[in-house]
C-alpha cells in the first residue's frame, strides 16, 4: 500500500483523473470499477474536461459501480446510476453497452448480485477500481461487521452511512432506503490495481485505521493491506491521523 499526500481536494481529483487517463492510455479496453458519493465529483469534473479537450476516450473501455440502492430504478433522480449520468457517464464517449451496474429495482437480489459477478468475470475481472471510503470505514458499501460477504450481496446501511446519502433525498434520511447492493470486499480485492481516494478531516480516522491499524472487518478498507497494488490518494486534511509519511 502506498499513500500520496497531497495539498488538497483539487490537487487529489488532478492527480486521480491523471491515473484514470494514464491507465486508457495505455490499456483502451481497461475495465473500470467507479465509485459514487462527494469524493468522486471532481475527478469526474477532470475527466469530463480532459475527454472534452481530446485527452482521453472512453469508447472501448467497460465500467463497473461499486453499488445502488435497492428499490429504485436506474431513472430514480436519487439513484447512483443517475449519479453516474450526471457527472461522467452523459458526458464522456463510455458505449451504453459497456456500463455496467447493480439494478436496485431487480426482484430477487441475490440473483442480481449473480449476475453481476458473473458480468465482471466476462469481462475479464476490473484492471482499475476507485473507492471512496466512509467515515466508519466502509468501502462500497461493505459495513463494519464481525464478518463480511465477500462477493456482490445484499447489504444494510449504517446509519452514518444513510446521513451521508441523505443530500441524494433532498436531506431527508428516512428518505434513504435501508439497504443496498454492493460489490462485496472479495471483488474489490481480485481487481488488478486500487486506488483509495479520500478528502477531508472527517475521513482522518477511517485512513489511519485503513493504512496503520489492524486488518479487521470492523474496518472494511482495511483488508486493502491485503492487496498487492493499492495506492490510497488522500489530501493534507484526510491525512492528519496518519503517524507515519
């Protein structure tokens, strides 16, 4: 695991983006994992702004989100694939068939979280996976637990975790629903590369204990010490628990 601390939120996006677009660079077809949430909204600024400036394509490259809400459609307003449409997914030359993501309104779950893992293995496993991280840990949304599912699953939302989605639901957090799908830790773990993206003193904890403490379930992110190839990305405010730079 290596950490890069740099100044700021816009100097994380920038140098975020840069990987992304180093990565299609080099590999056209790389398959993508992309997160959702605050974190992301700069780095898919910078990418909209480099493909707008001829910098980057994305027309043979696949993309997999790391989770939806259940219950709603991919049209919901508050759904992370209108999120993904809004900030990236409208903009960028990405082929509608190449996008793949968890459909919260499936009526059975478990086999839509077949499915998924399924699609991921067709397409050759993920080359590069952003996460975002919560302020308990999570990734995804993989809770703290005893125990953790390790493929594409079911799961319940934290309370936190329902708070800090409750911007999508006009902040109404009972307007949240309580349960999500989500990539489990086991396939974020088989991606090739991982970069752990965090910005702000409310996530100063959640990387100290990713990148200093325990390998524990209890903090999701973690078992990325586990992974051969992480590189957490995170700004001066994200950093300021870690004892070691």
């Amino acid at each position: 695991m290596t950490v890069r601390i740099l100044k700021d939120e816009k100097a994380v996006a920038r140098a975020v983006a840069a990987r992304v677009i180093a990565t299609l660079a080099a590999t056209p077809a790389a398959v993508l994992g992309l997160p959702t949430g605050r974190t992301p909204v700069q780095l898919y600024a910078r990418l909209r702004a480099a493909h707008a400036a001829g910098r980057v394509d994305f027309a043979q490259a696949t993309t997999f989100n790391l989770d939806e809400f259940l219950g709603l459609p991919a049209d919901h307003p508050a759904s992370y694939r209108a999120f993904m449409e809004t900030h990236l997914f409208g903009h960028v030359n990405l082929s509608r068939h190449r996008i793949h993501f968890l459909n919260g309104a499936a009526p059975d779950p478990v086999a839509e979280c077949a499915r998924y893992e399924a699609a991921i293995r067709r397409a050759g496993g993920i080359d590069l996976q952003i996460l975002g991280i919560g302020a308990n840990g999570h990734i995804g949304f993989n809770e703290p637990a005893a125990g953790l599912i390790g493929d594409s699953h079911l799961a319940r939302l934290a309370p936190g975790t329902r708070r800090s989605n409750s911007d999508l639901f006009g902040g109404r957090v009972r307007a949240v629903p309580p349960n999500a799908l989500s990539m489990g830790v086991g396939t974020i773990l088989r991606s090739r590369a991982v970069v752990l993206v965090a910005t702000g003193a409310g996530k100063a904890d959640a990387i100290a204990a990713t990148v200093e403490g325990l390998v524990t379930t209890r903090v999701p992110a973690s078992l990325l010490q586990l992974h051969e190839a992480v590189e957490v990305v995170v700004d001066q405010a994200a950093a300021a628990g870690l004892t070691r730079r």
